[in-house]
C-alpha cells in the first residue's frame, strides 16, 4: 500500500502541518484525528489497516490531517476568543490548503471529498461538511459533539458561532447552502456501547430536521461504542456498502 507524506507551513494556522496520504487511486477520504491525536493516528490506531483491502483496490485514498486543538478549544491557558479564532483559522486552512491538495493529489479539480473522524473528530468531520457543502459531500462522524460551548467558559463571538453547529445551523436558511445540503450524504453515527454517549447526536439531528436538511441518524446500538474497534467496524461497513 502506497503512503506518502506531506508537509508545509500554514500561515493560516502558524506552523507547519502534515498530510499522510494512503493509497494510490480512488475516491478521496478526508480524515480528523480525536482530541489528542494528529495526522499518524488513524494509522496509529489500526483504521489503515483496517481499510487497507479498500485501498490497495484502488477505492479509496485517505488523506489524514493534523488538527489544532492544542491551540483552541482545549488551550485552557488561552482566552477563550483566542480558542474560536484558531478553529475559525483551521477551518480556513482545511478549505484553502488541504482541499486543493486533495484537488491536485486527485489531479481532478473539484472532486467531492468525504470526511471522517471520531469523538472530537467527528465535530471537525461534520463542521467541515457544514461549512463547504459544495466540497465535502459526505461525512461520516462517529460518537461526535457538536456543541462546544463548554470549551469556552461562558465567552462567546462571531468565529465560535460560525464553527458550533448546533447554533449556527439551527439558523441556517441561506439557499445556496440548502441547496447543496440536498446533495451531500450525512450520517450521524451513534449507539448504546461502551462509553457512548447519543444525546448530541440526536440534537443535532433534531437540529438538521428543522432546517429540513435530510440526513441520516445511525444508531449502532451495542455496536456502537466510543472506542476504536467500534469505529473501525463501523468504518469497514461504510466505506464497503457505498465506495
């Protein structure tokens, strides 16, 4: 299985950042690490392994990014509008730098991308689909949180509400936006496992429901769990069934 890795310097974010691309040809998958992990936990933790059938058949590519969430919302030394501003600025790295690596790494300018990732990464997953529906056409987020409010002590602004989904899709009625929504494939990824906790999950639901953006809840019930080899299965199944 081919891997190679990437590396440059964000602006954006203020420092370097790695890409580990795996695979050779297929269908680009974006990837968010959880909280405490960077671009070589998914290969870390197994997934690539457990994904690799799919990309030594040429399926799938994975793309795996480095997240900053040392510098924003779990930065409890910094002010909390230093915490938003650094999501806000990792989003535009994500939408400026990385997609237009995949773009060319695909050589298919305009590709639709998918993102994954779990717990932590599962908001960064959605929140990317959210926010760029005309690239991210399908997600798959698996044990997320989708409101970060107790990340910022009781502050609020502009970067934080344009990067929480449960608020600022709750008051999304932009057409543009609902119009790309109907063409993207979203799954919210639950179940009554180990650890899991569901409640987030069907909020936010509840949340793409009154907006009648269609998506799909899917509860894993035992199998769904907050801890690797769930997300593992569950990825397998996904990844299987719709690439």
């Amino acid at each position: 299985m081919r891997r190679d890795y990437h590396r440059w310097y964000s602006d954006r974010v203020g420092r370097d950042m790695g890409v580990v691309v795996y695979g050779h040809f297929g269908l680009p998958l974006l990837a968010f690490p959880t909280s405490g992990g960077d671009e070589w936990e998914h290969e870390g933790q197994g997934m690539i392994r457990t994904l690799s059938p799919y990309l030594e058949q040429g399926r799938i590519r994975i793309f795996c990014v480095n997240s900053v969430t040392g510098e924003s919302f779990y930065k409890k030394g910094a002010h909390p509008f230093h915490r938003s501003w650094m999501q806000a600025q990792y989003d535009a790295y994500l939408r400026h730098e990385v997609i237009p690596f995949i773009d060319d790494q695909c050589r298919t300018p305009g590709i639709a991308v998918t993102s994954f990732g779990a717990s932590l990464g599962a908001y960064h997953a959605a929140n990317t689909l959210f926010k760029h529906p005309d690239r991210v056409k399908r997600c798959y987020a698996l044990s997320g949180v989708y409101d970060l409010r107790p990340f910022m002590d009781g502050a609020y602004d502009d970067n934080f509400y344009f990067n929480n989904p449960m608020d600022y899709m709750a008051r999304q009625h932009d057409p543009w936006y609902l119009d790309q929504y109907r063409s993207c494939d979203i799954h919210l990824v639950t179940g009554c496992g180990p650890w899991e906790k569901s409640g987030q999950t069907y909020q936010m639901s509840e949340v793409l429901a009154s907006r009648g953006i269609h998506h799909h809840v899917d509860d894993w019930g035992p199998e769904g769990g907050h801890d690797w080899p769930y997300w593992h299965h569950q990825m397998w199944e996904y990844v299987g069934r719709q690439f």
